[in-house]
C-alpha cells in the first residue's frame, strides 16, 4: 500500500468499518486534529475510542498513531508552504473582500489536493453513457442541482431538475441506463435521502457530491465524491468550493462528449458562442 495517508485512507475507505469511517473521514476534513492531539483526545473528538483511532492507523499501514501523526504534520507543512505561497493573504493590507475571497481560494486548494479522480472519471463516464440523467438537491442544495442539471442539458440534451412537487413517481419512468447525481449537504435533507434510498433499490446509478463519506446518502451511493468542506457548515462557505467542482465536471463532459462526438447541437448555440 503506497502514497501518503490521504491515498492510504482513500484506498481503505470500501473495507472500513463504521467506527473506522468516521476516523477516515475526519482525517481528510480535518487533519489538523490529528497534526495536534494525541490518538485519545482525537478519538474524543471524532465521538469513537482510543482503540478505534489506533486500529484505523493499522489498518491503513501505519505500526501506530505517532507514525501517522508525524506524516500529517510533514503533510500540513508542505501544503502550507505552496498554497499560502499562491494565495497571498495579508489581512492587515488586503481589502475585506479580497480576505473573504482568498478564504474561498483556500478551501478551494485544499479541495484540489484531496480530490477523488477515479470517483470523478467514474461519474463522468456513468453520466456521459446514461440515457436519462436526473439530478436532484433540496433546499440550499438545490441551487448547485438547478446549475449542474440545466448546463448538462445543453451538453448532452437529457439531463433533468428534480422537482418534489412535481415529480413524484419520476424515478419509475426513466430507461434502462439512466442515472440520479445527487447533493446533499450537512444539514442533510430527508427527502434525498429517501430519494437516493428509492433509486438504489429500482437498480439507477447514484452518483452523490456530499461533505462527508459518512453522510446519509452514502449508504445508498455507488459513486461519492466528497468535498472537504467539514469546517464550512453555511451555503456561503460550501458554495465556491462546489460550484468549482461541478464547472470542472461540466468542461471535462464538454471536452470527452467533443471528441466522441456525442455533444448536442444545441449546446454550440446557447453555450459555446456565448465564448465569443
């Protein structure tokens, strides 16, 4: 087992157990604690046991928490050094427009190292090769859905917003090989949930964007891919951070649907003269 404990930790993530979960999880959020605290103290964090924290550094190839921890820290070091060299944010200068718009550059760094690309390679295939894409969010995740849903539509022409009010009974209707992207952030909407819950048991692909491997929704995705957005719990902290995400979903789409020649012709007249 090789790379650095954020691979490590990725790689292990289908075999962990619950316990182990929320340790894996916290670590790629927040791995800060883990630079800080002894295993006991981060273990009363997370909510598990000292054992739960020292069995997870087993687990995923460490002899115990000291080793794991001294990776963290060497980790934390060098991701300071380049991302706060690229974002230069001195407060005591800098506009207080410019300190909130480097925060967002920060998380959005951070994102960018910790990304899961074969999860992302994954939905963009399942999406591309689907024959009906449905894309649903509730409430302050609805609007990361309306953005993702109505420019996929012009790209591939059969993407759609999942309307509650409307759209009851929908998951029943869709072809063979369609798939549901779904969103869902702390706090977590029920409706989703149960939606995902729906889709999983008529066979339809779950794809889900969350903040955390053990949200709800996981239990009933076959694709995850988290964001690192565990100190961020308002739509205006999560919101640069997603929307960057789904724009770089959204152009790889473009760029892969281009050269297989699957794009919508629709798509060079409301999207790509609009470059121009």
């Amino acid at each position: 087992m090789g790379g650095n404990y954020v691979g490590k930790t990725k790689e292990m993530m289908p075999d962990l157990t619950k316990g182990m979960r929320k340790v894996a999880t916290y670590i790629l959020s927040d791995p800060i604690v883990f630079a800080i605290y002894p295993a006991k103290k981060v273990g009363e964090i997370i909510g598990v046991s000292e054992t739960m924290v020292i069995r997870f550094c087993n687990t995923i190839g460490y002899k115990g928490f000291s080793e794991l921890q001294k990776e963290v820290r060497q980790h934390l070091l060098d991701f300071n050094e380049s991302v706060y060299s690229d974002v230069k944010s001195n407060k005591d200068m800098a506009n207080k427009y410019e300190n909130s718009m480097n925060d967002d550059l920060r998380n959005i760094n951070l994102n960018m190292k910790n990304l899961d690309v074969q999860a992302i390679d994954d939905a963009i295939e399942h999406i591309i090769s689907s024959r009906k894409v449905v894309v649903a969010g509730y409430y302050h995740s609805f609007a990361f859905a309306h953005w993702f849903s109505y420019n996929l539509n012009f790209i591939l022409g059969n993407a759609t917003l999942y309307r509650p009010e409307s759209d009851a009974g929908l998951l029943d209707l869709l072809p063979e090989k369609s798939c549901i992207v779904i969103f869902s952030f702390f706090r977590y909407a029920l409706d989703t949930i149960r939606l995902a819950e729906e889709a999983k048991k008529q066979g339809i692909k779950v794809i889900t964007i969350t903040d955390s491997w053990v949200s709800p929704v996981t239990e009933y995705a076959d694709i995850v891919i988290p964001l690192s957005v565990h100190e961020s719990k308002t739509l205006f902290n999560k919101g640069p951070v997603t929307m960057s995400l789904i724009n770089s979903v959204l152009f790889e789409i473009i760029n892969l649907t281009e050269e297989r020649g699957k794009i919508q012709p629709a798509y060079k007249y409301f999207i790509k003269d609009g470059e121009e």
